[in-house]
C-alpha cells in the first residue's frame, strides 16, 4: 500500500537521521567501550516465551503515536515500568522514536535502570549503530520491522544483536513477511494487528499469519488489546506473549491494569480503558 510504504519511508529516515546526530555525540567507539563494560542484559526471549500457563505481557511506554496523537503527557519513565513490573509484566518496551511518537533514547535508559525484567527498544531501527547504542543504554532487545528490510539485513542486525548477548523480535504483517523474517533468522515474531496504511487495527490479523510461523518460534502479538476479552482470544490462538502500550498508557493504575489482563482481577481500579 502506497500510503504505508511513504510513512514507513518517512518515520525510517527520520529514526536514521536521529541516529546519525547522536553517532556524532556519542561515536561508535564509545558506545563499544560501554558495551563492554556493561553487565549482559537479562535474556528477553525465555522472558517472553509462554510455557504453557499463559500468555506473557510485553508492557510499553508510548507518549504518542500516529494513530492517536498524544496519549499521556509528562509521564515518568521509570515509575511507569516500575508499576508495569509489578503487575506482573514480563517485559517492557520502549518507543524511543521521535517523529510521531515523542520518545527518546533517554526513555530507554530511565526504563533499563528501574526494573530487572527485560527492555525492548521499539524504533525504526535498520542500522547496526541503532542496535548498539540500544545495548549501550541497557536493551534485552530491539524491534526490527520486516516490511522495511531485506532478509539479507535483517540476517545481519539479528547476528550483530546475538553478538551482544541481544534478541531482535521483528515485526510482520503478512505471510510475504513472515518468510522474510525466517530467512533472516528471526526467532521471535511480532505480528503487528495494525495496518501501517490505514492505521486500523484487527486480532484477525494474527489469526491469519499464526498459521505461517512454524512452531518453536517464539510469536507476539501487537495492537489491539484493551482488555482480558483480548488477551484471552489471542491466547487461545496459541501466541506466547502479547505486547501492549495505548491501554496501559491511559490507565490511572498501570498495575492494576495489567494483573486484569492477566486474568488476576475481574477490573482494574479507575481504569479509562475498557476492555
């Protein structure tokens, strides 16, 4: 889809272009020594894989995003994944993307110091630099999306993550990309319920794509869940974890909000999101 692939363009160029400001601060060099110097981070795919009692909950901070401009102002950081870990998160995820989403490199590092759980970075991440300034500030993770790299480079940012004790979930929306994904060695799958065209959002869409996946493979499902209603179809699909922002960032109680989605609460106290 023609409006897909521009704001793709467009978002991919403006994370490059942010990424080479910050090279010229902080040059690869450094980064390096901080890497080496920094304890391995914890490891996100058992984090995140289900062993059969239920799915895992993929927590994210999101300021903003294209779809629905800003969602919560003046947020901090690390109280925010300090209520998602003890609700009974498994992971977090972080938008560190400006253009469209309000985040910053600095969002990842607050979230990385306040819990123990593992960090995911989610940008529009097609360099190597990107990967490594995201171990630099304390990563598990990183978010690559399948629609905006060959299988050849995917390869690579998945190796060079590995070499740093790292995962890459990359992101699919389709059958076409799910085998881009596997040609690139990923194993961890991100189905994305979004459509990056139209903005709208279907479960259906991991229903469609689930099937092309083959087992072993750890799969997340993104968008679209406000509520235990959601959680519990995906989880019946079979997916080992699901990975929520909007619901979480609207919630009065993050914690609350997320035992509810575990199925630990029938609702959560003063909750905006109903699921």
């Amino acid at each position: 889809m023609e409006v897909e692939k521009m704001f793709l363009d467009d978002a991919v160029e403006a994370a490059r272009e942010e990424a080479r400001e910050r090279m010229e601060r902080f040059p690869v060099e450094l980064m390096e020594r901080i890497v080496m110097d920094t304890p391995a981070p914890p490891d996100f795919k058992t984090a995140v894989a289900s062993r059969g009692d239920g799915v895992r909950i993929i927590a994210e901070v999101k300021r903003s995003s294209p779809s629905v401009g800003v969602i919560r102002e003046g947020i901090s950081v690390a109280e925010t994944v300090s209520l998602y870990g003890a609700g009974g998160a498994s992971a977090v995820s972080v938008l560190t993307c400006g253009f469209k989403f309000n985040g910053s490199m600095g969002d990842l590092a607050d979230a990385a110091l306040a819990v123990t759980i593992p960090v995911m970075r989610k940008d529009f991440i097609t360099e190597p630099y990107q990967v490594l300034e995201s171990r630099a500030r304390g990563a598990a993770a990183v978010l690559i999306i399948a629609a905006a790299l060959g299988a050849k480079r995917i390869r690579e940012l998945v190796r060079y993550a590995a070499g740093m004790g790292m995962e890459c979930l990359v992101e699919v929306h389709s059958a076409d990309e799910v085998e881009k994904a596997l040609e690139g060695g990923a194993e961890i799958i991100g189905i994305n319920n979004r459509d990056l065209g139209t903005l709208e959002v279907d479960l259906a869409t991991t229903e469609k794509v689930l099937p092309y996946i083959p087992a072993g493979t750890v799969v997340v499902s993104e968008s679209g869940v406000t509520g235990r209603k959601q959680v519990k179809r995906l989880e019946e699909m079979g997916v080992d974890a699901v990975l929520v922002g909007e619901a979480l960032m609207r919630a009065e109680d993050p914690e609350a909000k997320i035992r509810e989605l575990l199925g630990e609460v029938d609702k959560p106290c003063g909750s905006r999101s109903v699921g």
